[in-house]
C-alpha cells in the first residue's frame, strides 16, 4: 500500500483531501492533522519547518511515496527546504508538493483586472510565498493580502455558522479591499477558510471571483501524474482514506464530519 499522503495542521486540509478524492477516487489516501499543535497559521519559520518534517516523514514511514502539504503555512514556511535539503537525504525518489503554487498558477485565468487579493494566516502573508509566486508567473498582476488571524479559531471551534463569525469575515474583506478597490479575484490562502464561504459570499461584492484551492490542486496533482507515470504508478488504487491526528481522536472524529459530512476512522500517533 502506497498511499497519497495529504498533511494539515489540523483539519483544514481535508478541504483539500475532498477536492482531491472527488477528482481522483481511485488512489488510496493518508490523512495526518497535527491537530495537537494547530494552528501554525502565528508559528515561527522555524517550528512550522521542523513540525512539517516531522509529519513528511511520519507519512514516508508509513509507505506513502508522495506527499501533498495541504497547509498554505506550511507550505510557504516548510517545502522548499524540505524539497532542497531534506529529500535528498530521506529518500530522493519521494515526493513532496505544496499547494501555493497550483493556486498561483490558475490565477492568471482568473483575473480580469490583474488585481488579486490574498486572505490567509499571518505566517503565509509574512512570507509573501503568494506575492512570489504570482509574481514569477505573471508579473502584471498586482497582489495584496491580509492575514485573517481569527478566521482559523472559528472553524475549528465550531463558529463558522454564528453570528459572531459575521464581525471578522467582514472585517478582512473590507480591509482587503480598502487596499485594492480593483481587485476582481480573492485567494482563500488558507485550507480552513471555505468552510466559512456562505459569510465570505455575503461580504464580497458580487462579481468578485472567490477562490477555493481543492479543486485547482486537484487538477494540478492530475497533471503532475501525467507528466510523472513513475510516481502515478508507485501510488497505490483502492479508494481507501486512512485518517491520524495528533490529538484526540473523538475530537477529531467530530470535526472531520463538519468538513466532509461523513464519519471517519481516526487514529492517535504521535510526531517526534
Ligand atoms: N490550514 C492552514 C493553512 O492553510 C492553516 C491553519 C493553521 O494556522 O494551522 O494555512
């Protein structure tokens, strides 16, 4: 068994789990939330490095060839360096891959304007890894973004639906959008933030283009298999989903259902 590994901080990614397994049902899946120590979104470079390791290599113990950090955070503080100095020494016929990227290159169909906004953690704005990226691939798009340090909490504690939740969407986007009144397309930088969609959709004006990542690093992880058979054909097809955390599993379990509307199977582990 091979599964595709896909790791969070805790349960954001598993809006990345879902457009991926909508997309590609046939390969066998790992699940790892670090949910013991989320959020990452305030963690220095460093922690957010060394805990990101840690997980990768939890995931390669236990058989996955490749491995997607569904984590915006981890993704801008962890994959490069993970990708240049640990891999190599691990196991150089792995893979890891992050999730900024796919959602860069998409952008430039996405904006009429060429003004884009970012709403992510305080971690992925500081490193600017969006600014960068977009700015590698298209450089006429101007990019602006706002760290949204509460939106996290409230999908993981279960506010996304209250009216409380309603003061700090409203907040960022108006911030957002007071720095770039043209802004056409706004990045949800953070695998948390589309449970929080029907109050992003209440706030945005219309005509602005919301952008989730599921879907578009589903299509990217597609077109990686084409280009890659070697690694398409290591990655092992049942249709199973394998679930870990880091932390209680009943918690989890009860999360999960409010991401994916099904019940899962979960087991503690612990990173080290
Ligand atoms: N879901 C993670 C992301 O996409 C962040 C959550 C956290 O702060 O741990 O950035």
């Amino acid at each position: 068994m091979s599964p595709i590994g896909i790791f969070d901080s805790g349960y954001g990614g598993l809006t990345i789990l879902h457009g991926v397994r909508h997309l590609l049902p046939e390969y066998d899946y790992l699940y790892l939330g670090d949910n013991a120590r989320a959020p990452y979104g305030p963690r220095s470079f460093d922690v957010v490095y060394e805990f990101t390791r840690q997980a990768v290599i939890k995931l390669f113990d236990m058989g996955c060839q490749l491995v997607i950090l569904g984590c915006n955070t981890a993704s801008a503080k962890a994959l490069r360096t993970i990708q240049q100095v640990d891999l190599p020494k691990i196991d150089p016929e792995r893979r890891v891959l992050g999730i900024i990227r796919p959602t860069a290159e998409v952008i430039g169909q996405l904006t009429k304007s060429r003004h884009v906004g970012v709403l992510a953690t305080e971690g992925t704005i500081k490193s600017e890894s969006y600014n960068l990226e977009i700015q590698k691939l298209y450089p006429d798009i101007v990019v602006s973004g706002v760290a949204c340090p509460f939106w996290v909490p409230l999908v993981e504690y279960n506010e996304a639906d209250s009216p409380g939740a309603d003061y700090f969407v409203k907040k960022r986007i108006d911030q957002l959008m007071r720095l770039d009144p043209n802004i056409d397309a706004i990045i949800l930088g953070c695998t948390h933030y589309p449970l929080l969609m029907p109050k992003i959709v209440k706030y945005v004006e219309p005509g602005i283009r919301i952008i989730p990542q599921g879907e578009y690093v589903a299509e990217s992880l597609k077109n990686y298999f084409l280009r890659h058979p070697e690694m398409e054909q290591k990655c092992s097809k049942g249709g199973n989903v394998e679930y870990l955390t880091t932390e209680n599993p009943d918690k989890f379990r009860e999360s999960a259902q409010i991401f994916l509307h099904e019940h899962v199977d979960v087991k503690n582990i612990t990173l080290a």
